[in-house]
C-alpha cells in the first residue's frame, strides 16, 4: 500500500485529468417518477470545469441528478480507460456544474498493491434503460488491465490477475444516488485474494470530509498517520463515508454492504479499500456495492440518502444568507452534520438530541463559534454584517486596470489553525486572502478585522500599502494610480509554466488563473497542465481581457519517478482526443518524448527542461550531470533535442546550481535559452508572475501575439529572466542573441529600472560562467533608472550576460531577494 502511495504521490504532480467543458443551457428535464438510461448527444451532456464526457457515452438522470458513465474507450486521466463514472451534477441551475473529480477502480491479488491493476471496460449494455417507476441500469463488463502510470513509476510491470468484473450502475427515479454493484469473479485455474480499491483525484473547489473527524486535513493530522517521509497519510478504517462538498455541489462516498477500509493520501488523491476477499476459487466471484449520491454542497442530504433511521430529529433554523454551518458535538467532539443556508438564510439539518457548538462562516462576514442545545424550536445564528472595501486602482494614465488585492490579517477572529477542522483555512498561503480584479473597480465584502492591504500589478508598477481595519457594516474606499515607474520598451512578459485545474495538483479555475496573470501584468500564458492540453483562449474572450493576455497551448510532459519534466508549446489542442491530445511519455526516453512534442504541433515548438535540479522530477540529476562540470554520468539517456533551461522556478531555491549548469552547456557551444517561469499552482498563494521571462517582440501589444511569431521571438534570444530588476542591455549595439566580434575593447550600455519597492544592489556582467565586471547599484527611496556605458574586453570567443540582484522587496515577497538577468550576447572572432 505504501508503495504504490508514493507512485500516486508522484502521479499527483505528473498526470493531467479532467478537461471541462462550457455549458450554457439548461439540462433536459426529467418528469417526477422517472429515471432515464440513454446514449448521450452533446446536448445531454453536463458543463463544468470537471466535465469529461463526450457524445455516445452513457447518461443515467432522473428529476434529480444527472450522472455519466463512459462508454468502453480510450478515456483521459489515471485511468486510461472507459466504464467508469465521469460526471455527476443536479439539474439545478447553480448545482449542474460538475466538479467531480477522476474515479477509478484498482485491483490487486495476493501479491498486494505492488501488483497494482486497472479495470479495461470491453463492453457495456443497458439491463433497464428505466421509465415511470422503473430503476435504470447500466451493465459494464471489464477485466483487469496495466496501470502504467504505477508500472512506470515502480519500474515494476504489473502481471495479469484473471480478475474480470461486471458493474451494474443503477439510478432509481427521484434519487440522488447512483448505486454501483461490482462482482468480481476469478477466471484463472486457482484460488485468488482479491482487493478493490476506489480511487479518487479531488480538489478543485471540492473540500473533502471525513465524518466524524472533519476536513481531511484536520482529520490526517489528528487521526492519521504520516508514513514515507511524509509523502503518504493513512487513516485507518473502518469509515461510514468519504464527503466532498462544494459551494453548489457536493458529493458522497460510502458503502452500502459495509463501510470504507483505510482511506489513503497522496497530495489530492485518495485510494479507499472497498474490499478485500481470499480464497475465491476458479470461477467463484465475490460482490461489492458502493454508492456515489449527490448533495446541494451539504452534509445532510448524503447522510439522508445513507438510510440511517436513527440521526435524530429535524431542525430549523437562520443564519446569514450562503452561511457555512459545523455542527460540533461537545461532548464527542464529532462533526455532526454540516449544512449551508439558502439565499434567506435558512436551513434545516437532522441531529440527535444534545449539546452542539456551531462553527459559522459566510463570506465577507467575521466567523462565530456559538452553542445549541438540540431539540429546540429555531435556532438563530446571529453573524455581524460584511465590511465592505471599495476600490479604484488606475494604470499610468489613471484608468482602472487589472490588479491584484491581498490582505494580510493583523488581527481579526479565528486563525487558520482553527479553521482547519472545517475546512475554512482557505488557499492564501501566508495571506488571509488574495482577490484578482478584473476591472480595477470594485465593492468587494471583507471578513471584518485588521489587515495590511496592499494593490498591485506585477513589477513595472509601483505599490499602493495601507494598514486598513475594517468594521461590520462599514466600507472603506480606497483610490489611487499604480505607476508604471519601471517598463520594458518593447517587451512582453509571459510565464511558460503555468497549471491550474487540468493539474491534479492545482486547484485553480482557468479563469482565476487569468485574472491573476492580468493582474500581476504578464502578457502571454502558456498553458502547460501535468499531461494534458488546456486552452485559456475562451476564457480570456469570455474577460475581455484579449487586449491584455495572449494565451498559448503547452503541456508539461511529466514522467514519473523517472527522466525529469518537460514543457513543449506550443502543441495541438484536440479536445476529440484523450488528455485533449496530449503525447504520452510510457515507454519512452527523453529522445523519444521529445521527437513527439516537437510533432505534435504544426509547426515550430519549443522544448523546455523544467526544475531541471528536481530530483525525482529532475532530468540534469537523472541523467547524472556533475554539478560542477557538467559531465554527464548517463550518457545513454541524455538528447540535446531541447531549446531552453528553466533556470529560474518560482520562488523555490536551486537558481545557482541550475545556472551553473547553464553556463555549462553555454560553455560547451550549447545555446539553449534561460527561462525563467512560476511554475505556478497555486494563484491564490500570490504566485503569478514571479519570476516571469520578457521576450523582446519590438511592441506591447498581446493581441499581435500568435504561436509562430512567439516562438520566432524566443528563438531570437532577446529574453531576459526578471524577479523584479528591469534589465536594457547591448554591447557595441548588439542586443541578446546576437553575435559581436572578438579582438579589441567594446562598449556596453546597461540600464537597470526598478519600482521603489524592489532594491537593486549590484549589477555584474558574466562572461564565459566568470564575473568580468561589477559595479553597485545607486538607489534612494523612489523608483530607479539607472544606466552606465563602459567598456569590456570580450574573450576570444563565448558569450556575455548581464546580471542584476537585489537586496530586498519593501511589499509582497519577505522571503527572497530580487534577481534579474540576460540571455547571452555572443562573442565569436571576426571572419
């Protein structure tokens, strides 16, 4: 078990999954009484950023919920595999978003989880396609298959286990529940042991429950236990259900002929134990149900469908509009039962009789912790009323542009700490919240409190700071221009390692991942999910932001445990195909991986090694690169097919030994470009845009960019990387990635800008790996523009970069210095 953990812990930062797709009318509607087995068309098919299933796939619905099942085919995720559930919503505007995550069955037999199978669906029928009183089922028939993404990463080939499986899926009419019944039955000539597992990537706006303990991170580090330097969290069984609920949605995992065995964690995937059987004899089979039901985001309606008669009685009550209730039993301290409020503010739950405390949270309002005594006649959760902040931040010309908000909390009620247990910490990193504006003008409600409140956008602009307190019912108003006291003339910037839900590991919508790059002032995102093609073109139309973002199609190549990762763009997008095109790296060398990236575009592409010093997810030390002479131990596994390093990613350390590296193969005639990229994840952890890579396109326009010419412009070599400093630099007239000649003393013009709330202290020229000239930096309080003509005697022959660092960032980023520098000038002899 714990092995394979570790290979999911590792696919979980390596294997792209859902796609989603956009939907703008209603559901078809289902007449009270029926349920309904069909062969989907397009228009049956739910919208969400989860949604996966396409036309001739099967809807199972009814008045109440909608549910897809693939049809046998080749499918996108984990599980490359159809027959299993991909979608599941309520008709219910608001409610018909799917954000279910990838569900998946593994097996295994005697020799345990390091003989980990998948089930291949063969074929499928429907038993009862429903009607008026009439439970639909769908019958799928499958065998055990190879998982690779596990073979691949133990380096272990899974051997077959004669295990073939009939899944019944059955939706009754009025029900919320789709029930799944799997008999397993062993076709091989002897007695087997048999487990099935359900496996499920979730996150995505979904927070994950385990009743009675509470959020699954609260429950993993009160109830749980870390194993495998901390990659892997167990929570021993048995458990009544797995929950994962949402602003609209939610949804429930359980049982329904016994309960969850261990529940297992890696990054956001979870493995449950459905089953475990022994001695099954040669055409013995064994049977399991479990169900998957459907709530508005609350606990109450999956503990309802779960058929407990003794819950308790009902309650009523009001709380504050889209309030967030926990009921807390005192005496146990078990999650109860948690219900959100409608529009008015009511709500209803089931409890048993008892004292409770109520943890209550709504947005823009300070959270309360309140007792109630159960029977009663109402309960009435009081909650003080929103702050509100109101805001109108302009550009340079002081019109209202994109920024970005954060607040860092100075005071105010329950710290993130305690909000863990319900799954109320939030994603902010170190800040209390992170907003992206898209207008640069707007009301927005504040959990009341004390805060550093800082506007933004990105670093050629200045910083507006305030220690603001915010108070129940009141606004605060806040004006002002953002100065432009530091530009690129010419340049744009763009980030070319960017994830957001298609990733496992990331958790942001496409959409907040682009008002976050407008509001940090990068200009061109390339799309480079974990294996899969994301298009942010339709998102950025649908903002209206197409004036200020260039989105491009990318994806990160991500081997496991195995080679390192690798970025290509642009690539094809195919929404037809699985992982919407995206190649896939089984079986293959980084040779291989690379060849296919560069033919998956019609065109030209860039091949990118990212966090190249990663270690499992690393190929300089897969391939044994000496880190200070570059020698590379594992020739046989290294091609020089690729364009460009990632020198600089995010805000982690290992910069100096992947420069080293650089310089290395700069050294060796190898002109690879330095790229400096996010690697963002997480937008609301303030990520974008730092570092960000300028590619000299000679406008600043985003809307004049399109693949070939961006591509054009990288291979020009005027890029430079830039963690705050601005860096102009030419020798003799000759800008990055040109050529000047050797033999005699040049001249130099070098400008370093900065906004005043990022220090410049130094400035160097590098010349063949060595520092060849330096000189301080002088900077007082405003912004800087600081520029120096010299002289430097070029070598014979290499190359010459400019390198600008920083003592500190007086905003935003307390824990890195500023870092900038070039790509490389040239030098050769003349001919």
């Amino acid at each position: 078990m714990i092995r394979i953990l570790i290979a999911l812990f590792l696919v979980s930062v390596a294997w792209g999954h859902d796609v989603g797709r956009i939907r703008t009318e209603p559901l078809p509607k289902v007449q009270d009484g029926m349920a309904e087995l069909k062969i989907a068309t397009e228009k049956d098919l739910p919208g969400g950023p989860k949604a996966e299933g396409q036309a001739g796939d099967y809807i199972l619905r009814n008045s109440r919920s909608v549910f897809v099942v693939s049809r046998p085919r080749p499918a996108s995720g984990y599980a490359r595999y159809g027959g299993r559930i991909l979608d599941a919503v309520m008709p219910e505007k608001g409610s018909d978003m799917d954000f279910l995550g990838e569900l998946f069955i593994s097996a295994t037999d005697a020799k345990g989880l390091p003989n980990l199978r998948t089930l291949r669906a063969e074929r499928a029928e429907i038993v009862n396609p429903g009607g008026r009183g009439q439970t639909a089922v769908l019958r799928v028939f499958a065998v055990d298959d190879r998982f690779p993404i596990v073979d691949q990463t133990l380096n272990i080939p899974s051997a077959p286990i004669g295990m073939r499986v009939e899944i019944d899926y059955a939706l009754a009419p009025d029900s919320h529940t789709l029930t799944v019944q799997m008999r397993a039955i062993n076709t091989t000539d002897r007695a087997q042991t048999y487990a099935m597992n359900l496996g499920l990537v979730q996150g995505d706006g979904i927070e994950t429950y385990i009743p009675p303990i509470g959020a699954m991170d609260h429950a993993f580090r009160t109830a749980g236990t870390k194993t495998m330097l901390g990659l892997v969290d167990s929570l021993k069984g048995p458990h009544n259900l797995m929950a994962g609920l949402g602003q609209k949605i939610g949804y429930g995992f359980y049982r329904v002929d016994g309960q969850l065995g261990e529940i297992m964690r890696a990054e956001q995937i979870f493995q449950a134990n459905l089953a475990t059987w022994s001695g099954i004899q040669p055409g013995e089979s064994r049977t399991v149900t479990w169900a998957l039901t459907l709530s508005n985001g609350s606990l109450e309606p999956i503990l309802a469908a779960m058929g407990d008669d003794e819950r308790g009685a009902k309650i009523s009550g009001d709380a504050a509009p889209n309030a967030r209730l926990y009921f807390i039993n005192k005496d146990t301290d078990a999650l109860s039962n948690i219900v959100k409020a409608d529009d008015r503010g009511a709500f209803s739950l089931t409890l048993k009789p008892g004292d409770y405390q109520v943890a209550a949270f709504a947005e823009g309002r300070a959270p309360i912790m309140v007792d109630a005594k159960v029977p009663a006649d109402r309960l009435r959760i009081s909650m003080p009323p929103a702050a509100n902040l109101r805001f109108q931040i302009g550009d340079e010309k002081s019109q209202a542009a994109p920024c970005t908000v954060t607040f860092e909390r100075i005071s105010g009620p329950i710290p993130n700490s305690e909000r863990a247990k319900y799954g109320e910490q939030g994603q902010f990193g170190r800040f209390h919240r992170v907003w992206f504006s898209r207008t640069g003008n707007e009301t927005i409600p504040v959990e009341p409190g004390k805060y550093l409140v800082t506007f933004s956008r990105g670093f050629e602009y200045e910083v507006d700071a305030a220690e603001l307190t915010f108070e129940p019912g009141k606004t605060i108003e806040r004006r002002t221009s953002l100065a432009r006291s530091a530009r690129m003339p010419g340049y744009l910037s763009g980030d070319f390692h960017i994830h957001a839900m298609p990733s496992p590991d990331s958790n942001d919508a496409l959409e907040d991942k682009v008002l976050a790059y407008a509001g940090a002032g990068v200009s061109i995102m390339v799309a480079t999910d974990h294996d899969v093609n994301t298009d942010y073109k339709p998102v950025v139309k649908r903002l209206g932001l197409e004036n200020r973002i260039a989105a491009i199609t990318g994806t990160e190549i991500s081997p496991n445990n195995r080679l390192g990762h690798f970025n290509a763009y642009p690539q094809r997008y195919d929404p037809s195909e699985p992982n919407n095109g995206a190649i896939a790296w089984y079986d293959k060398s980084a040779a291989q991986i690379f060849a296919d990236a560069r033919k998956n575009f019609d065109g030209d592409v860039i091949v990118q090694i990212n966090h190249p010093r990663g270690g499992n997810m690393g190929w300089f030390d897969w391939i044994g690169m000496h880190k200070e002479t570059g020698e590379i131990g594992k020739p046989q596994e290294f091609s020089d097919n690729f364009d460009a390093i990632e020198v600089f990613n995010g805000m982690g350390g290992g910069l100096v030994q992947v420069m080293t590296d650089w310089f290395n193969f700069l050294n060796q005639g190898k002109r690879f470009l330095a790229m400096g990229n996010t690697d963002s994840h997480r937008a609301y952890n303030f990520e974008a845009g730092f570092p960000r890579t300028y590619i000299r396109f000679g406008h600043e326009d985003p809307r004049r960019v399109n693949e070939k010419n961006l591509v054009e412009a990288l291979r020009s070599g005027d890029v430079i990387v830039c963690a705050g400093p601005m860096i102009d630099f030419s020798i003799a007239g000759v800008r990055p990635g040109g050529t000047v000649p050797s033999g005699r003393k040049l001249a130099f013009d070098l400008t370093v800008r900065a906004a005043s709330w990022i220090k410049v202290e130094q400035v160097k020229l590098i010349v063949n790996g060595k520092e060849a000239w330096s000189s301080p930096v002088p900077q007082a309080d405003g912004p800087l523009d600081w520029t120096i003509t010299a002289e430097i005697d070029p070598p014979t022959e290499g190359w010459i970069i400019a390198d600008a660092l920083g003592s500190r960032f007086t905003a935003l980023y307390p824990s890195v210095k500023p870092r900038s520098f070039t790509n490389p000038i040239f030098v050769k002899p003349p001919r």
